[in-house]
C-alpha cells in the first residue's frame, strides 16, 4: 500500500468519526434537553440514564446514519483536496481516477463490515437495554390494539382471538383448530385464554372440544384446562417495531420464518429490516463513489456547493428509502425490490457522475 493510500485512508476514517463524533454530540445534547423532564418524573437512577438508556441510544443512532455520514465525510475531506489541487497534482503524475478510489473503497470496506456486524450482531442485544429502560422509565408502554387476530402456531393448527390485553395476557373468544390433509379433526373454543406465570403455562377457561372421526362427533367441556401451546404472550405483548431492532440477523430469519408459517400480517415489517442490513452495506460504496466523483472537480460555489449537493442526495437517498418501504408495507410490492430500488437508483446515478469525473 503506497502513501498515497494511507493519506486518503486516514483523511477518510478521520474524517468519518469526527463527523460522527461530532453529530452525535449534539443529539445527545438536544435528546437530554429533549427527556429530562421525563427522567426527572420517573425518578431514573443516572447510572440506568448512562449506561442502559445513552451507552446503548449511542451506537443505534450511529449505525442507522453511517450511510449518510459516510456521504457527508467523503464530500467533505475530498472537496478540500480539489480545492488545494492535490487530487490535480495526484492525477497529474499518472495515477487513473480508477486507481485513485481504491483507497475510498478499503475506507468504505472498513466502515461497511464494522456497521455490518454492529448492526447484525451486536446493537439488537443494546437495543434490548435501552429499549427496557424506555418502558421504565419514559412510560413507552405497548398496546396491542390487533383484532381479530389469526395466528398459525404448527402445521395445521390454527388459532384465532377477538382481541388481546397486553396488561392481563388475556386472549378473548380463543378458538384452537387442528386439520390434517385440509381435513377438520378437532375444534376447541372458550370465553378467554390467560397465561400463568408461575407455571409458564396457557389457562383456558370454559372450553369446549369438538372432535370428528370420520361421521363420529364427541363433546367435551370444562371450566379451567392448563396447558402448553406452540406461542408465547411476547408475540402479542411486544411493539413489532421494537421486536425487530432486538434481533440479531440469524434471530431475524428465524422469527421470519416462524411469522410466515403463522400468517402474521407484519411478516413484511421483518423482511424489509433484514434487507436493510445488507442495503445499507452496499450503499455505503455507492453513495461513496457518488460523493468522490462530485466533489474532486473544482466548480463555482467551492466547497459549501459540494456539501450542499451531497447533503441533498444523502436527504433524498432517505427519502427514497422510506417511500419505498411504505409501498412494500402498505401495498404490494415485494419487501426486496423495494429495498433495493434506492440502491439500483444511485447506482445509475454513480455510474454517470464516475463518467464525468475528472480523468
């Protein structure tokens, strides 16, 4: 690796962190502002704020804009060498603009894998932290407000609730349905359903089973039946926009799987999260190439037209993002292509301002 390499590789890491560092500063800063009073009301311990609440708010925020801050650190320390003619006296001894964004790319590399694994790996278990400490402490308590709600727990078994109170893990006007070959084999119904912590285990009060064997019928009934069932009251007493920033990507595609066989209606919510991961990983090189591509000419405007440019692509990259994650959402379009579309986007985007880059 020559000189060269390492100038722009230290340029462009320094660069990066101190953006982030500084970034994150002022959110820290404007959320304190922003909770005290909240903190304050709750009687929050400082050491809970600390260490549960901010060691884990840090690292989230960070990773969720690495993207952006990436764009924003490339256009920032690149725009400077075009300004003070190094990228002119770089080009001007032979080096290809080919050859000149290696150095970017290893940076990119870099900053890629560490969100990658930070965001996979690592910030679901913070986020399990910081997450408990808002229900705590800033009263971000769950209401399911689901109804009518089917759920598939095992092949070919089937249930159904009216409604679920978070509160007193009671299901109301529970059904359970057990079919073999699409073929009805026993029904069982009650007024409710409770889980009992103690004893881990479901309480079905005033049930009624319905058994067939061929032309045979048999009744049974009861007032209280204990038992295990293939769900947990975390799948109705959880916000599923929390459940998915607590799960690692092997955890990620479980859950999928697990929501698919049950028919859950936010199985496309999970999705979308999972692709985000490697989204935004590829995102990274391409909204770095955009950015070196830009800012190495000199144009009129000088360096405060480059960051203006680079933060309205990064905004609109954004943008970009959550529209099309709404129509994956809230429509029909399929949770990997409209993930991707951003991406495929900015790529035609790169492959044009790389053409008009000075060579």
């Amino acid at each position: 690796m020559k000189t060269l390499d390492l100038y722009i590789i230290r340029k462009f890491l320094g660069t990066f962190f101190f953006c982030l560092l500084l970034i994150l500063c002022i959110v820290v800063v404007f959320d304190v502002s922003e909770k005290l009073e909240k903190f304050l009301e709750n009687e929050a311990p400082l050491k809970a704020i600390i260490v549960d609440y901010y060691l884990n708010f840090i690292p989230y925020f960070a990773n969720v804009f690495s993207s952006l801050f990436t764009f924003i650190s490339v256009i920032f320390f690149t725009s400077k060498m075009a300004y003070d003619s190094e990228i002119i006296a770089i080009l001007s001894t032979g080096i290809s603009f080919k050859r000149f964004l290696y150095p970017y790319f290893i940076s990119a590399c870099i900053i890629a894998v560490f969100s990658f694994v930070l965001g996979g790996f690592i910030i679901p278990n913070a986020n399990q932290k910081r997450i408990l400490f808002q229900e705590q402490y800033m009263g971000k308590k769950y209401s399911n407000k689901e109804s009518n709600i089917h759920r598939q727990i095992a092949p070919g078994v089937f249930i159904y609730m009216s409604s679920y109170s978070v509160a007193a893990n009671v299901g109301y006007d529970f059904s359970l349905e057990n079919f073999e070959d699409n073929i009805l084999k026993s029904k069982l119904t009650s007024s409710r359903i409770s889980w009992d912590k103690e004893k881990e285990k479901w309480v079905i009060i005033n049930w009624k089973l319905r058994e067939l064997d061929g032309d045979e019928e048999r009744y049974t009934t009861g007032k209280q039946l204990d038992t295990l069932l293939g769900f947990m009251p975390s799948e109705f007493s959880k916000d599923p926009s929390k459940i998915k920033e607590q799960l690692t990507l092997p955890e990620l595609e479980e859950y999928i799987d697990r929501m698919k066989l049950r028919g859950s209606s936010n199985v496309v919510e999970f999705q979308i999260e999972k692709y985000k991961m490697w989204a935004n990983t590829f995102a990274t090189f391409i909204l770095t190439l955009i950015g070196v591509s830009i800012s190495s000419r000199k144009i009129r405007g000088g360096m405060g037209l480059h960051l203006g440019l680079g933060l309205l692509l990064s905004f609109s990259y954004i943008l970009f993002m959550q529209f099309s994650t709404v129509f994956a959402t809230n429509g029909n379009m399929n949770p990997l292509l409209a993930v991707w579309i951003p991406n495929i986007l900015f790529s035609v985007i790169a492959f044009f301002v790389y053409r008009t880059a000075p060579k």
